[in-house]
C-alpha cells in the first residue's frame, strides 16, 4: 500500500466512518409531465434500491414528482438517466436537478406521501 493511500484510510478510520467517500453528492430533482399515477414513485424506489442509493420520491401536488437521492455520483446520474425515461405509461417532459453534498441522512430509500 502506498504512503499516500495509508494516510488516506487513516483520516476515514478517524473519522468514523468508511462508507463516506469524496464522490458521494446528493440529487435533488423535480420531475414535470405525466408522472403521477403511472407508478413513477415506485419505480423510482426501485431502481434507486438497485443501485444501492438512499433517500425517497413523493408526488407534489402541483403534479410533479421530487425526487432526494444520495450515493456515489456515477450511480445518481444513472438513477437520473432512468427518471428521465420513466416507467413505461409516463411521459418525462422536463427535469429540475440540483446537486448537493450528501448529508449522510437516510438509511433507506423510501416512497413519501404527497405533499
């Protein structure tokens, strides 16, 4: 093992925590078009479940779906990449995205009542 990378698990080992890494953000979406009631929530949860990412999807009431998920970045954009398609009755028009730094909050991803 390097030096260099040593070091680097030394400061994950003091700080309580191996499952933090650098690449690890935060998705926030908002998905716009015919997307509710055609089990995009679910089908979020599902594949956000595949891809081993936390957090949750829930309808709005302006008839959108917002979407909260945190993981490695490759596997958010690729649960990005699926929630722009959508399940198969829906029709993505458009999608609001902000990236954050992960919060480390959820221990699950989940399916959230509308708000």
């Amino acid at each position: 093992m390097h030096p260099e990378e040593r070091s680097s698990l030394q400061r994950i080992e003091e700080n309580g925590s191996d499952a933090v890494t650098s690449d690890h953000s935060r998705l926030e979406a908002q998905i716009h078009g015919r997307v509710q009631g055609v089990g995009f929530r679910y089908f979020v949860q599902r594949e956000a479940n595949s891809l081993g990412l936390s957090g949750w999807v829930r309808n709005l009431r302006s008839g959108s779906v917002q979407l909260v998920a945190e993981g490695p970045r490759s596997d958010l954009n690729s649960l990005l990449s699926l929630a722009r398609k959508g399940p198969q009755m829906s029709y993505v028009e458009s999608v609001d995205v902000r990236w954050k730094q992960a919060a480390e909050e959820f221990e699950s991803f989940e399916v959230r009542y509308t708000v």
